[in-house]
C-alpha cells in the first residue's frame, strides 16, 4: 500500500474555520470542550496469568496447568 502525500499546507486555523462553518460554533466548542476534559485512557493492567506459555517461559515463569478438557471425559 502506497501513502499518497499531499503538500496541502492547510492550518489549524482554517480547518478549524470549515468545522464551525459545517458544524456551527457551539457544536465545535462542546466537542472541543469535551475533549479536553476527557481523561487519557489508561492501559489496562497486565496479569502474568494472562500471558501465554511460550512468553512466560521466555521470562522465567512456570508454565500454566493445562485446563480440563471436558470433551474427553
């Protein structure tokens, strides 16, 4: 796949300028708004249950118990 680049030098401000015009003032004020005090997503916790056995033997840790296989019983 080939990124096709432009050298439409467009600022901020213009774009900003065509979203009010679109979308109105107070819509692009409250979006704005609303992003700004969104709180940044934070990575969820990684468990070393969670990772698979090739990985946890690659940092030293015992492999899982294999799980039940209900089909064979």
């Amino acid at each position: 796949m080939n990124a096709h680049l432009t050298t439409d030098d467009r600022s901020p401000a213009l774009a900003l300028e065509a979203l009010v015009a679109r979308h109105g003032l107070v819509r692009v004020a409250l979006t704005l708004a609303r992003l700004l005090a969104r709180r940044p997503a934070r990575p969820s916790a990684l468990h070393d249950h969670d990772l698979p056995d090739r990985l946890r033997r690659d940092i030293g840790l015992e492999r899982l118990p294999e799980s039940t296989r209900y089909w064979q019983l």
